[in-house]
C-alpha cells in the first residue's frame, strides 16, 4: 500500500464544514472524511511550524528530538520516517515544505556531503526531495529570507512573470486602485486578489506537481505533500478572493476577563505585533475571508487530486491523510498567529482514509480519542507492514481506531511543548534562555500550562469553559486537579526517551547472552548455573607450562 501524506501550512481545526463551520463549505475535506475517519481530538506536539513538523516526521516529542523552533537543526541521525519506511521496502518522498533546519555542524563533524544521498536525506528530514519548496521567499535589504532556490519561482518565470522574487510580487501581492503594488505582508490588502492567474498559484502548482509524481511513481511509497497555504501571506487569487466578506467572519472568541490581571506569559504574547494586529475589528474582516478563500482554494485542489486518483484506480491502494502542523488564532483570545495553548492554535485536522476492507467499519465516522501527531508515525509503520518501533517511536499506531477496534490502556492526557526562547516574549518577562519553555497537558477536560521561570500555572475546564476564557490557574479549590495534572506531567516527564539503540525485544534477546558467551561472574561453586555453561570450565587442568619450564631445565 502507497500512502499520501497532506498537510496543510496553519490550517485550523473548525475551518472545514464537516468540523462545523457554519461560512466555509469544504465538499472535498467532507468526502474524504465520508471515506474515512475524522479525529476530533488531534494535538500537535508543538504549535510551531518547525518543532511540530519535526514531531510529525520523527514520532518524537519536541524536547525528545531538540529542534524545538524554527531554525533550530535536526541533529544527525535522528530516525526519521523515511528511515523506519525504507527498511519496509517503501520509499519516502518529499513534495512542498519541511521548514527543516539542516545540521550542517553535525554532517561536517561525520563527513556527510549534502550531495551524496545520505547527506540529502539527512538535509531533507530523511525524505527523498522530488520537489522542496518551504514557501515564504520574502527578500528586505540583507537579502532572500530563504537562500535555497524556489522551484516555484523559477516555474514563475518560465510562466513569464518577471523579475528576481514573481512569488513576493505577483503570488503574494495584488494591485491598488492606482496600479502600485499592494503586498500581501500588509494585512489591509488580504481583501484584494492576488496579482497572479488562479491555476499559477501556490496550492494549485503543488497539486499539479504531486499529479506529476503519482503518474511516475513505482514500487510503495510514501510521498509527504506539505502545502504552504493558508499561512500568511493572507492574499488569494481570483475567484476566490472575494467569495466571503465581513458577513461571514464569525465573532472573535475572546472576553474581557482574560485581559484582566492575565498570566505573565499569556500577557506577554497579547501585547506582542501580531496579537496587537488581530485584536483590530479591521484586521480580522480583511484577513478572515481571505483565509478562508484559501482554504477554499486548498479544497477545489484536494478534489483536482482525489478525482485523479480515482481515475488511475490509485485510491484502491493508497491510504490519504490530511491534516495540518497547527492552527491559527485569527484573534480569538486577543492572539493572532499560534504558539499557546488554546484550541485554535494547538489542536489540528486529522482525516485519515485507508482503502483496505478492514477498514470498511469505520467509514464515515468520527473518533474522539485523544491522539497526538507523533502517532502518524507510528501508523505508517504498521500499514506499511511494519512493527512500530517503541522505543524510537513515541507515538502510538492508529490502526486499531481505523479499524473499529479499541487499543488497550489508551493514553488519558495528550502533551504539547513550546520553547519561546528565541522571542521578544522571552526578553519583555525577562526569564533565561532556558526557562523560556512552556508545557500543556490536557486530559480532554483539563487542561494545565506549566510555565518554567516560577510562574504560577495556567488551568482552564473545557467542561465548564470550553472557549477556554476563564483561567483558574491562580484561583483556591482546584488544588486536587492541578496535583493530577502535574503527576501525568511528571510521569510523561520519566519517560525512557533516549534509549533509542535498544529495542525491549533486544533487552529481551541480551539477557543471559553474556554466560552463554562464557561471563560468569559471582559464582560459589558454580552449581548456581547450568552444567552447560560452565563445561568450558571444568575437566582436567592442563600443565602445558610447567612440562615447557621442566623441559627447559632439562
């Protein structure tokens, strides 16, 4: 079986129709979900770009694998999807984005050039590049933000868009009223179409790109298509830039009594830019329906590429996963962006389609298990044919939800991680580098935010509060549940991470190994062990050197 691995750049949880949004109609989402299964309660280990993709691909918590940020590297050799894929004859390819940080210290201290295909792998998060594009190719005065080459700026030109950057001045860019260029990075333009024909743009050519892969491909695979919309910039082409407006932009979630005395931390990111931008009425109706013009977008195209692989008989035999690296505030909780804890930023899509008869049960369902996104990891294993690796793998195979089956002791609490080291945030509460770190534990009621540096926690009911408003962190007679909350913490905090050389079946397999190898240490007369392993050290002493000593005197 082959396996199609979408992800959506920022996409939130509710912006689908078959997740309840009462605007935004998403037939193409619906119908995989009719297909498949919806997971209602899926969790990102880090609601950051980077940290959580490294997650995805991994199937380790975010302090397990350190590339905790944007930027920061993937330390060489961490075991990556396409590593635990190969060894079961599939081959794993990358098509859009990674936001992947190469270690470039680590290869150059074991020798690795990024241009043999070890090296590529380890530069690409274990994947096989058939087209990489991280997507945000601004450029200010020190020049290109990414000085990779963009694959789709070059088919740009080739298009005949002009000039060094077409993704900054058409893609992502419309026209004003007197024919200036009107950018997408200012939230007043999202309203006005993108300076591009539709079928040119982002979401589009990745579609048509992973077509050009599907009717190459051979053998089993596994192909990660990471599309960078709808992250910002929040600017659409034509006709979707216009499809909604202010009447469909729902009420921010957020009340004034969360800006009243609020958590340090929770405070800091409110008065931070982007927070401070959203909690304009004006932001919001421009940037809404232009969001939800590129969701739009990102549908019609899902459809374009479920309708092709029915035509090539290929949904028989590929398993389609759709889901998304984190949300996006959009203001709610008077925040813009994602990085905290709340619902709209930490908690994703996830629809997963396989084609198999075993499957057949659950078509059309929702689950509401708790489930994180290092379990796709372990879920790809296993449909590959695969034993999940436990020890490497922190994540938990979905197969059984898939199948209608329930696993034993499934987990009760989901954890996601969040090092804020490198922000303005950190300076204005002024805590170190490395309290800089903020960690949520959700039960699927309670949801605590422990927050390194001294400060007190954050705990919101979702029962009794589910837009997650009033924080009770700080509030007598809740001692009980905070005292639960930081034992899972503490026991998800003892977890064996790190043993990643050895396996519990090779524990299993050393035991003993070492007197069968003829280690026997401790022993009283040797009647403590089998007459077996002892033979080699008993019988007739030989006195080979004395009969030498003795015939060297003679």
């Amino acid at each position: 079986m082959n396996i199609l691995f979408i992800m959506y750049d920022q996409l939130r949880f509710d912006y689908l129709s078959c997740a309840g949004h009462p605007h935004l109609h998403t037939p193409n989402f619906d119908r995989l979900a009719e297909m498949g299964v919806r997971f209602s309660e899926a969790y990102v280990q880090s609601p950051i770009c980077g940290a959580s993709r490294m997650s995805f691909y991994t199937g380790r918590y975010a302090s397990s694998h350190g590339a905790q940020w944007n930027g920061f590297p993937l330390r060489v050799g961490e075991v990556t999807l396409g590593d635990h894929l190969r060894k079961l004859g599939m081959d794993s390819w990358l098509l859009g984005k990674t936001h992947m940080k190469v270690d470039a210290e680590g290869m150059t201290r074991l020798g690795l050039s990024p241009d043999t295909v070890i090296g590529a792998r380890q530069s690409e998060c274990g994947f096989d590049a058939f087209i990489r594009d991280d997507g945000l190719w601004g450029a200010g005065p020190d020049g290109f933000y990414d000085s990779k080459r963009s694959p789709y700026n070059e088919y740009l030109k080739s298009k005949g868009y002009d000039g060094d950057n077409p993704w900054a001045d058409y893609a992502n860019a419309g026209v004003d009223a007197d024919g200036n260029m009107a950018s997408g990075w200012m939230f007043m333009n999202a309203d006005k179409q993108a300076n591009i024909r539709e079928e040119d743009s982002e979401t589009p050519w990745l579609t048509s790109e992973t077509i050009r892969f599907l009717d190459q491909a051979e053998g089993n695979w596994l192909a990660h298509v990471s599309f960078i919309k709808p992250h910002w910039p929040y600017i659409v082409p034509a006709p979707y830039h216009d499809m909604f407006g202010p009447n469909s932009v729902p009420a921010a979630r957020r009340h004034a009594t969360e800006r009243t005395d609020p958590h340090p931390v929770y405070g800091a990111f409110m008065n931070n830019k982007i927070a401070q931008a959203f909690q304009r009425d004006e932001v919001r109706e421009k940037v809404i329906p232009a969001y939800m013009g590129l969701i739009k977008q990102c549908d019609d195209q899902l459809g374009r590429l479920l309708d092709h692989l029915e035509a090539t008989g290929r949904m028989e035999d590929t398993m389609i996963v759709v889901t998304s690296d984190h949300g996006d505030y959009l203001g709610d909780h008077w925040l813009g962006e994602k990085d905290l804890f709340h619902e709209p930023s930490v908690k994703i899509p996830l629809i997963i389609y396989d084609p198999r008869r075993e499957a057949d049960a659950t078509r059309g369902t929702t689950c509401d298990a708790l489930v994180e996104s290092i379990d796709l990891a372990a879920t790809f294993v296993e449909a590959g044919g695969g034993k999940v690796p436990g020890h490497i793998i922190e994540g938990r195979s979905l197969m059984p939800w898939l199948n209608g089956e329930t696993p034993d002791e499934w987990r009760d609490f989901v954890i996601s991680e969040y090092d804020y080291s490198v922000t303005p945030m950190r300076i204005a509460l002024g805590v170190s580098a490395d309290d800089a770190r903020l960690f949520m534990v959700y039960d699927g009621r309670h949801k605590l935010i422990h927050a390194e540096g001294g400060f007190r926690p954050m705990l919101f009911d979702t029962l009794t509060d589910p837009d997650e408003f009033h924080d009770l962190g700080g509030q007598p007679g809740h001692e009980e549940v905070l005292a639960e909350l930081y034992e899972k913490l503490s026991r998800w905090g003892r977890r064996n991470a790190q043993r990643v050389t050895r396996s519990d079946d090779d524990i299993e397999a050393m035991r003993g190994a070492s007197a069968r190898k003829g280690i026997l240490p401790f022993l009283v007369d040797g009647s403590e062990v089998p007459e077996e392993l002892t033979v080699k050290y008993r019988g007739p002493a030989r006195q080979v050197h004395l009969q030498t000593e003795q015939d060297g005197h003679d």
